[in-house]
C-alpha cells in the first residue's frame, strides 16, 4: 500500500486520471437495464482511492467545473432559447412544475428530518440525477460567509447525499416514464408512437442522425440517347422544370465534356442528375435507361452554407428558383435549409434569412461556383475557437461574482451559474451566426463528461474520509429521502401534465417527462419501447429547460434551508 | 486597477480563461505570412496578466492539463508516426535527426557561452525549434530537479521567458527561409517544379471512392405502379434482380399501406417500393409497369451502421458469397453490404472481393434489421462523439506511471518524467485505436479540444506565475537570444536543404515542406504550399512532420539535464 501511497504523493494527477478511467468503467456495468453513469461511478472510486490518503489541491476542481457547465450551456443554447416561445408553452410548464415540486420536496424533507443543508442540495443532485447541482450548490455553500471548515463539511455532504441517493434517483425516472406512464395514461407507449408517427407522416419526414431517406429526392440516372438527338446540354436541361444536369457525356466509349453548347447525337450516354420527379419526366423525351456503363459515375458534394447575402435575405424559395439565371445555379440542388439547427420545410414559399444554413449538393466545381454567391462555408473543422470559449468563460464567471441583495438575502448566481447563462447565451450566438466560435460535439462532449466527473472526483478525493462517517450515520434517512425526492415531483408533475396541460399521447408525454427530469437512462428506455424517434422532439425542448432549471436548483436549496 | 486585482486573485480561473481567449485572438493575428499561433498568444497574454497581477493557479491546474495535453499529442500522433517507420519514412527521418543534432549542439553551445541556466537553454530550444511542447516536457523535467522549490520556480519561469523572447524570431526565420530564402539561394522555380510532381503523380484517373458521395450510388430506391407483374408473388418478384438483391419492403394498395410477405401476390395498380442495387431495381422494375416519383407514406428511413468484421468463418470468403449465404439463412432482407475499408482504404466492391477479418464493412438498410445483421458480421464502431473515458483514462495513467520510473545512467537517474511517460503511451494508445477501431474512441474533436486547451491552460498557469521575472531575463540577456534563436532556427534547416538535395535528390517541393515538416512548423508549410502553388509539399511535410512531432518533445528533459553538465560552474 505504501508504494501506492508514494505514487500518489510524488503524482497526484495519476489518482485523479485512475478514478475516472475506473469509475466510468463501473458506471458502465448493466444491473439488469440500469447504469450507474460515469459520474456517479468516479465518485464511488474516488470515496474508495480517498482512503489511502491523497492530497489533491482543490485548484483544479472550480477550472473543471467552469469547463463543463459552460459545455452544457453552449450545448442547450440553441434549443433553450427556440424553447422559449408559444409553441412550447406546455413544455415550459411541465419542466418549471417538476423543477419547483423538486425543490419543494427536497427542502420540506430535508428540514423535517434535520438534514444539514450540504445533505439537502446533494440529495436535490443525486434525486433529480442532475450533477451539475454540486457544483452549484457548492459555490452557494462557500459563499455563505461560513468558517472554512463548516465550509469544507457541508460541500462534503453534497457529494455524500448525492452519492447516496442517485441510483434510485436514475432508476425511479425510468420506473415512472416506462412502468407507471403507459398504465396511469392506460396506452402504451409504442402504439401511441405509431399513432403520432402517422400523424406526422403528412409533414416533413423527419431523419434521425445517421439515417437517409429509401427514396432521396436526388438521383442520378443514366440514360442511352435515342429520344434527344440534336438537342443541345443546354436545351435538355432548361426545359425543365424543376432542372436536371447533364453531369457527363460518353460518345464512342470516350467521355467528353458537356458543356452547354454540346449537342447530343444517337447513342450518347449521358448521366443526368436532379430531382426524382424531374428526372423522370424527361426520362422518355432522352432515351433509354442503361444498366453498369462503365466510367459514368461521378463524386459529388454535399457543403453546407450560412447565407450571408443581402440580396437573399427575406425572399421564398420559389421566388430565388425562378429567377436565379440558368448559368448560375447550373448543376446545384438545394437539399436542405436549417435555422438555428432547425430544419425547414423546403417548399416553394419557405422564406429565406441571413443566418440560415443552405445544404446544397452538386459536383465540385459547380457547387464551388454557387456557394460563394450564398455566403460562407462552414468547413466542419475539427478546432474549437478559444477565443470564443475564453471569452464566454471570462464573461460568465464575472457574471458570477456579481451579488444582489433583495432585503439580507444575498443572491447570486455563482461561478456556476454564470457559466452556465453565459454558455446559453454564447451558445445560441454562435448557432446563429454559425462563421465563429465552433465547437464541436466531441469537444462539447469531453469538456462536459472530463468537466463533471473530473471535479466530481476532486471532490470525493477530498472529502473521502469524511463521508464515510455521515453515511455511518445518516445514510438511511438520505436514502429515503432521496426516493420520496425522485418519486413525488415526478408523480406531481405526471397529474399536472394529463389533467392540466392536456397531454394525451403517452409516448410523448413520456420523452417530456423525462427530459423535464432531464434523465437521459429513462429516456433512453422510453425510445427503446417507442421504436421510433416520436418521443425525441418533446424530450429535446424539456431537456434543455431543465437542464437549466434544475442546475439552478443548487444555490437554491441552499439558500431555503 | 486594485479592484480587477482582488477579483482576479479571488477567482484565477478568470484570469487563466482570461489570457486564453486574449491569447489566441492575439495569436490570429496575420503580419504578413506569419501567426504567432494560440500557444505563443497564450503565453504573451498571461505574462502580461501576470506582471501585473500577482497570481498564482494551483500546481494541480497545471499537472492535469499538461497530462491531457501530452497524452492527446501521442495520441494524435501515434497512427501516423508507426505508419512512417518503413523505408521511405525513416529516409526522410534523417531530416528530423539532422535537426535534433543541430539543434542541441547549438543550444549547449550558447549555454556555455552566454552561461545560460537550465530552464533558459530549454526554452531557447522550445523557441528557436518552434516547438511549443517542449515548454511542457522541459518545465516537468525541471521540477524532478534535486533543488528548492524557489530554484524550481526560477529555472521554470526562465523556460518560459526565453521561449517567448526566441519564439517570434525562430517562427519568422522558417517561415522565410523555406518559402522565400532558399529557393531564391538554389535557383529553384518552385512553383513549375511542383506543377509537374502534379502532373506526374495524378496520372493514374481518379476513381470514384467507394464511401465518396457519388452521383450514382449502388443502392437505390424507386416506386413502380403494378401494370404487368399482377398476380406475382413478392418472393417472385424479388428474384426478378437476376442474382442482385431486390427487396420490398411495403405496398400501398387502394390508399393503405401494407407491410410485404414473402407469398403476398401484387394486384394491379399497387404501388410497390423496391430497394436494392441498382441494377436489379432497374430490371425488376422494368417487368412490373412505369416508374412513380413519389407516393406519400411509402417512403421510409435508411440506416447505416460500421462494423469491424470478427466472425472468422468470413475470413477470405467473397462478397458474393456472404450474401448468398445470408440470403439462404433468410436472414438480412433488406440490409446491404456498402462498401469495405481495409486500413483506411475504400476496395472496389466486386463480387469476388474476399472479406478479411478486420476489414471495416458499412452497412445500410432497415432500421429494424441492421442491428441484427450488424452483430452477426462484428462489433459495431459507433461513430460517436463520446470519449470512451476508460481507454483515455487507462492511458493517460499509464503514461505517468511510466515516467515516474527513473532508469540510472552513470550515476545520473533519468527518467521520461510525465512528459515522456504520457507521449509515449498516447502514441501506443492512438495507434492501438487506428488499428483495432472497436478498442476505444476519442473523437478527432475531443483530442483536438485536449490537445490545444491542455496545451493553452499549462501555458498560461506557467505564465501568470513567471509573469514578474519575464522582464529581469530579458534585460540580463538582451540581444543574445534572439540572435542565437535566430541560428538555430536557420542552420538545421539549411543543413536539411543540402543534405536532401545533394544527398537524397528529393524534388524541391516536397523537401521543402520535409524541412517545415522537420521543425513542426505549420506556418512554414503554409507558406510554402502558397508558394508552390499547390499541396505537393504535404507529401515531404507530413512524414517529417509525425517523426519531429514525438522526437523533439522528447528533448525537453535532455537538453535541461545536458545543459546541467555544460553550464559553467
């Protein structure tokens, strides 16, 4: 043991890298369906490593902490702020219900059975599954002008309540939103996901990542001329309507250049790219439809691009196909158009905006053409922008320091919440202007999983020892407190969404509860019986509210006690 | 003034994030052809914070950060740097040992000469090569130093002064010697020269990669109204692609959607969705009636899954094959084999194509078959953006466990250090994941985010706390340095030229972009890519490149403990 001890004296970074790389295997171990998540998995490593005897100094925990919850602003940005709108008027309710009934429960509990307030923020963290509320209710803690060993006690209890109490937490949320929903609404959530699915089929289909459509509205056909002879490139491919491209021409077993002028003789083969309709209506006035002719593909582009162009701004779609010269959008297929990470419905009357991201696909050097007229490219670079990072840190942990007074209640935000509303802020920026301050979802990912567990375990290495002792001793009450905790807002809030807020698909209702808990193992459950991805669009829209709410749940807590 | 004190010294992190953000806005800045770069940026910002606010950021700040940093350095490196330990790679590796050479030499030269302490020779070194993690891997070797902590400090804050001070002119001198200087010196034409290794490396025609998005994909889906096929079984039907798989998956019959079966018979004026490869759609359809653009309700989604193929009883069997055993198994209707990547590179999708174990298969079909199908042929490789935290954990452990273990040489105890320990299991970690693409994921972004920020937050911690004693070094050494970084930036380099033309007979653009490559240095490349006119100079660059990268790190601890021998007492 000694040598152990050694290492870690001379090291200390090994012990915290140790507890993560353990922890998240133990968070990763299926009890039948449940997980214990890597965070909560560090923690218990690093109550464990703590006993050896580590002295890790605290510097790094409030960097680490800083870093992730700015993540997950940045992260829920976008959608938090699209969010806050009429459309979504039940959703904000049932997150602002759970997250109130939350509190309320954890106080009136915890003040019942005499826990301390470090004890009731983590059962706050550990019931509702949020981990962010340790950092938050940490900052709370140390601001309360307590000596610093008081201090220290109760940041320990956080980690200690919210040890004790998260996996029923994690698991209560999927017991509710799988179990008691689908019997408490009396459908399951399946059938109810086909019944929305069907209602939504009439619309825009909706593509989860990584999936395609069996029918894209792009194809590529080729075609052995018999119909078309004497007609120019240019003559096929304006008459019509909407457009075809003739990419490349074969004559006598030689590929030639299609240019505008070329006029087609008999027996040409020619690939001919454009919308499924088009295409196939001037299937018959070309010719024949040709089997494995060699040579005749051709790689295309799909670019992604803001538009930036005065001269588009606010016009529809219909408008800009029909008068947009033939030699200008030549080749170049509008696939897709997003605001704010939206998609849009690509209809002849969508109306187009600055800031809204163009997908269009073509060959390379017609897209290259075009998209210059558009706006700019967005590259998908691998490099998070610092500069935009830095500045939102910088900003948010000022916003932090700041404290107002409503009569002697001191109130703050905190370093955490500042990060966390400067990342919303930064966040939702960034995805409307989309040219700066990139970060991409591999780093928001590190930054939020290295972030949480990293200060998670700064924390149990510190407080190990201590933690230990009030399980001893208080451990039972913390759990049953916990339960109730997870249990009672969920049930609330489940009564107020069928009775008040009118939910009656099951399947939907499921992923916005969930997400109003922001539990992603329930709702991983609840997409897992729905089998389809009807139960997403509710879960997105409560998820990011409450990922926000209940972060701020922390100082709150703290501050009713 | 007094107030932004007490808030920066209440909460570092402002100041760390504070002298990032700065840092790299500083570092964008264009004069002319260079940059200084974020790292640089970084560092100026933060001795700037630092000489005016006392602050000093907890060691455990710095450690982490600098363990994430040299990790993902490895680790970004290692596929590349293995890759390049064949015959071609270590020819050009001479450049990097060239380099290297000169390099210390010149540095312990100057040590003596100006009587230089341990931390200012290695930041002299960092600076001149242009090579930022060896701050990082010379400030760790100088902390295992048997000194006073004071002593520690110091030498660490000298690492970091003689870095910033040496850095501008080693970046300048690169930039201008390979684009401009050395051609201009060797009556090179750089820009013909690299038009024509164009010219005869593109020779070969273009093939269109199989994973590429093309115009006319293998797998398509079209929608025929029944006209001639009424009374044909779906099974019939489905063999009508005459040996290339047809399926389909649903019918709309009178308005409503019908689920296919294999002994269903079509009626006339059914809409029936077929998918499969091309051809087989496009002669199947032929024989049912005319084609529809588009039927509501018929379409459905696709998904698409990689998976590294394990089951051995595929070894070295055909394409062609597997799927005719699949398809008498009755498994995998409406699944596809996309195309296969063998170490990174797209075959041609023949039928005869023999399957490897290994092999990286893409695979597109039903969402509610393709797991299936997908666990049969391997493991699934999830393109996702989760850091597997166990595998970068385990490997950043190991690193610096590894250099904590000191090896005695002569009576002196030489050890990687965290440094060393962490480059080289990044560098075993990322080529292991290269290689096996089921063992662990980091995605790019996250090793890029790591990388630079680890890089960025160990920079400034060091510099916020060496910030007061910047200015007594430079006023100690005054024009001494710049002058020497300005020499050892230029000497290997033009050493590298010589030896490569003469001796290797490389063409210009691609040795030139080796000489970039040999310091690190990717303003330099730039610059000669621009020169040049196009991107032949990668060819030369991203060998030396892979080789430098691990090698000149690794010289932090050795110049500190050298320069410990040859310091004048």
């Amino acid at each position: 043991m000694s040598w152990l001890h050694e290492i870690f004296a001379r090291a200390p970074e090994i012990a915290l890298f140790l507890c993560l790389a353990v922890g998240y295997r133990i968070g990763k171990i299926n009890f039948g369906k449940f997980q214990l998540g890597g965070v909560a998995g560090s923690l218990l490593v690093a109550v464990l490593v703590s006993q050896v005897g580590v002295n890790v100094d605290a510097g790094v925990k409030s960097v680490l902490f800083a870093l992730f919850i700015y993540a997950v602003g940045y992260e829920s940005g976008p959608q938090f702020f699209n969010s806050l709108g009429k459309q979504s008027v039940r959703e904000i309710l049932l997150a602002v219900v759970l997250a109130a009934t939350g509190l309320l429960t954890a106080v009136l509990l915890a003040r019942a059975t005499g826990l301390d307030k470090g004890l009731a923020a983590g059962i706050a963290a550990g019931a509702l599954t949020q981990s962010a509320i340790i950092g938050t209710a940490g900052d709370a803690i140390a601001k309360l002008g307590l000596a610093p060993d008081e201090v220290k006690l109760l940041q320990a209890n956080v980690a200690v309540g919210y040890a004790v109490t998260y996996v029923f937490g994690s698991f209560g949320a999927i017991i509710v939103c799988v179990n008691i929903l689908p019997k408490f609404m009396g459908r399951g959530i399946r059938e109810d996901a086909i019944a929305a699915e069907t209602a939504m089929q009439a619309g825009v289909q909706v593509l989860g990542p990584g999936q395609q459509a069996a029918l894209p509205q792009l194809v590529g056909r080729v075609y052995r001329v018999t119909a078309a002879v004497g007609r120019t490139v240019a003559d096929v491919e304006q008459s019509s309507s909407p457009p075809i491209t003739i990419e490349r021409v074969k004559r006598g077993g030689k590929i030639v250049e299609a240019v505008p002028s070329f006029v087609l003789q008999k027996d040409d083969i020619v690939l001919v790219v454009g919308r499924r309709t088009a295409v196939l209506e001037q299937a018959a006035k070309l010719g024949r439809e040709q089997f494995g002719e060699e040579g005749m593909d051709v790689a295309m582009l799909r670019t992604d691009v803001v538009v930036s162009n005065e001269k588009l701004n606010n016009r529809s779609l219909g408008d800009l196909a029909a008068n947009v010269k033939p030699d200008v959008r030549h080749g170049v297929y509008v696939v897709g158009i997003t605001r704010m990470g939206k998609a849009l419905p690509m209809a002849q009357e969508t109306i187009v905006q600055n800031g809204d991201v163009v997908t269009v696909f073509g060959s390379e050097k017609d897209t290259a053409r075009v998209t210059s007229l558009i706006g700019h490219v967005i590259t998908r670079s691998e490099k998070t922008d610092f500069v935009y990072m830095g500045a939102g840190l910088v900003v948010g942990l000022l916003i932090g320091l700041i404290t107002l007074r409503i009569g002697s209640i001191p109130l703050t935000l905190g370093s955490g919440g500042g990060a966390l509303l400067s990342g919303l802020l930064f966040g939702w920026y960034r995805a409307r202007k989309q040219t700066f301050g990139a970060m991409p979802g591999g780093a928001v990912q590190i930054l939020k999983d290295l972030g949480l567990a990293g200060f998670v375990v700064v924390v149990g290495l510190s407080s190990g020892l201590q933690a230990v002792e009030t399980i001893k001793q208080h451990g039972f009450t913390i759990f049953l407190v916990g339960v109730a905790v997870t249990i009672i807002p969920m049930i609330i809030t489940m009564l107020i969404g069928r009775y008040v807020l009118r939910y009656n698909n099951t399947a939907i209702f499921a992923g916005a509860l969930a997400g109003s808990r922001s539990a992603n193992p329930a709702f991983g459950e609840v997409l897992d019986k729905a089998e389809n991805s009807v139960p997403t669009v509710p879960f997105a829209i409560t998820y990011a509210l409450a990922n926000v709410l209940l972060t701020l749940l922390g100082p709150l807590v703290v501050a009713f006690m | 003034m007094h107030e932004l004190q007490s808030v920066l010294q209440e909460t570092p992190e402002i100041a760390l994030f504070l002298a990032l953000a700065c840092g790299h806005a500083f570092g964008r800045i264009r004069f002319g052809p260079i940059q200084l770069g974020g790292v640089c940026g970084t560092l100026l910002a933060a001795l700037a914070i630092g000489s005016l606010v006392t602050i000093t950021p907890a060691a455990s700040i710095k450690n982490f950060f600098f363990a994430l940093f040299i990790f993902s350095l490895g680790y970004a490196g290692g596929p590349q740097f293995f890759a390049n330990l064949n015959a071609k790679g270590l020819r050009l590796g001479c450049f990097c040992l060239i380099e290297v050479a000169i390099v210390i030499a010149l540095v312990l030269a100057a040590t003596r000469l100006f009587g230089l302490d341990q931390g200012s020779a290695a930041g002299l070194m960092a600076g001149a090569a242009t090579e930022s993690a060896v701050v990082g891997t010379a400030t760790d070797a100088i902390s295992g130093l048997p000194l006073s902590p004071e002593a520690i400090k110091n030498l660490q804050a000298n690492v970091v002064t003689a870095y910033s001070i040496t850095y501008v002119f080693g970046l300048i001198t690169i930039v201008i010697a390979t684009s401009q200087l050395f051609p201009l010196m060797f009556r090179i034409d750089l820009r013909s020269e690299a038009a024509a290794l164009w010219k005869t490396m593109s020779g070969a025609s273009a093939e269109v990669d199989a994973t590429a998005l093309r115009a006319l994909p293998d797998i398509v889906g079209r929608i025929y109204v029944v006209e001639h096929a009424a009374g044909v079984s779906i099974a019939e039907l489905e063999l009508r692609g005459e040996g290339l798989r047809v399926n389909v998956e649903r019918i709309k019959r009178r308005g409503k959607l019908i689920d296919a079966t294999d002994d269903m018979r079509l009626e006339a004026g059914d809409y029936v969705l077929l998918t499969g490869m091309r051809e087989g759609v496009q002669r199947c359809g032929e024989s049912i009636g005319a084609e529809r653009d588009h039927v509501s309700g018929l379409d459905f989604a696709v998904d698409t899954r990689d998976v590294i193929l394990n089951r051995r009883d595929l070894h070295d069997v055909t394409l062609d094959s597997v799927r005719r055993r699949a398809q008498r198994e009755g498994i995998a209707q409406g699944v596809y084999i996309v195309s296969v990547t063998r170490s990174g590179v797209a075959l041609p999708m023949l039928a005869g194509l023999r399957l490897q174990t290994g092999d990286l298969v893409r695979l597109q079909g039903l969402p509610s078959e393709i797991n299936d199908v997908a666990t049969r042929l391997g493991k699934i490789v999830k393109d996702s953006d989760e850091t597997d935290v166990l595998f970068a954990g385990i490997g950043i452990v190991l690193g610096i466990f590894i250099g904590q273990f000191g090896v005695k040489l002569g009576g002196v105890t030489f050890s990687l250090g965290t440094g060393g320990g962490a480059l080289l299991s990044g560098l075993v970690f990322g080529w292991l994941q290269n290689a096996h693409p089921a063992v662990g994921n980091i995605p790019a972004s996250a090793i890029e985010l790591m990388k630079d920020l680890g890089l960025s937050m160990f920079i400034a911690c060091v510099g916020l706390s060496s910030g007061p004693q910047a200015f007594a070094l430079i006023k100690s050494y005054g024009i001494a340095l710049p002058l020497t970084g300005i020499l050892i930036a230029l000497l290997p380099a033009a050493c590298s030229l010589v030896f490569g033309r003469y001796v290797l007979k490389l063409e210009s653009p691609i040795l030139l972009g080796a000489i970039a490559g040999q310091q690190c240095s990717t303003p330099a490349l730039s610059a000669v890519v621009s020169a040049a006119g196009n991107t032949t100079p990668l060819l030369g660059y991203t060998i030396t490149y892979a080789i430098s990268n691990v090698v000149l790190p690794l010289m932090g601890p050795l110049i500190v403990f050298l320069a410990g021998q040859v310091a004048p007492q």
